[in-house]
C-alpha cells in the first residue's frame, strides 16, 4: 500500500532531508552528514534506521553496487504536504488560516518574509 505510507519520525525526517538535499546517497555519507549539521549519531544506528525506512517503504534502497544507494521513496514537496495536511487537521481542526495566525503570533517576521508572504498571496488571488 504505498499510498498509505507510514508517517517518518523525526529521526527519519533528518535522513530524509539529506537525501532531498544531496540526492541518492550511501549511508555513510548521510551519517556524515548528520553528524556534521544536526548532533553525534553512530553509523550503526543510521544504517538501521534506514534499513527500516527502506522497509517502511520510505526509502528505496538500490542494491545493484556493492555500497547500497538509498533516496527518498517521495518528493520532498509531497511528504511535506501530506505531513503538514495532517498537522494542520489534528492541531488546527483543518484551519489553515488559524495556524497561519498562530504563526504569526508567536513570531517575529522579517519585512522580507512578509514580502513574499504578500507576493505569495497576490499571486493566489490571480
């Protein structure tokens, strides 16, 4: 059932953002990754991890060199969505207009953010 994917934890989320950023990578070099831009992880516990996202169906794991390939089963822009989908029906009752004001509420944003806010919106409204 792949369109019933299970959701990544935030563990998974990390890896995934590598791949996104990097494209198809071995595991040594997510680990590095990792390591480098988030906090201390072990090679073993990154390699299981993935080994468990691959049977998850999170990512796909090409075996046909002897270092294993792994990339993102989904789009970043779709994983994205579904997640923020769910977030926002779980936390803001479907409301996407109350997460936005929540957000703004609990932010500061730059005259540059609002900018393209308001670009964004002009470009909705077309």
């Amino acid at each position: 059932m792949k369109s019933q994917r299970m959701e990544p934890t935030k563990s998974e989320l990390e890896i995934l953002q590598v791949l996104w950023e990097h494209g198809p990578s071995t595991v040594r070099f997510v680990n590095d990754k990792l390591n480098e831009e988030k906090r201390a992880v072990q090679y073993s516990s990154t390699l299981k991890l993935m080994q468990i996202m691959a049977e998850k169906g999170i990512v796909i794991r090409d075996e046909s060199s002897m270092k294993h390939i792994y990339s993102p089963a989904e789009p970043e822009d779709k994983t994205k969505s579904a997640l923020l989908e769910r977030f926002v029906d779980s936390m803001y009752r479907g409301s996407a207009s109350s997460l936005v004001m929540q957000l703004f509420g609990n932010k500061n944003t730059s005259a540059e953010e609002l900018s393209e806010i308001k670009d964004f919106l002009k470009k909705l409204d077309q």
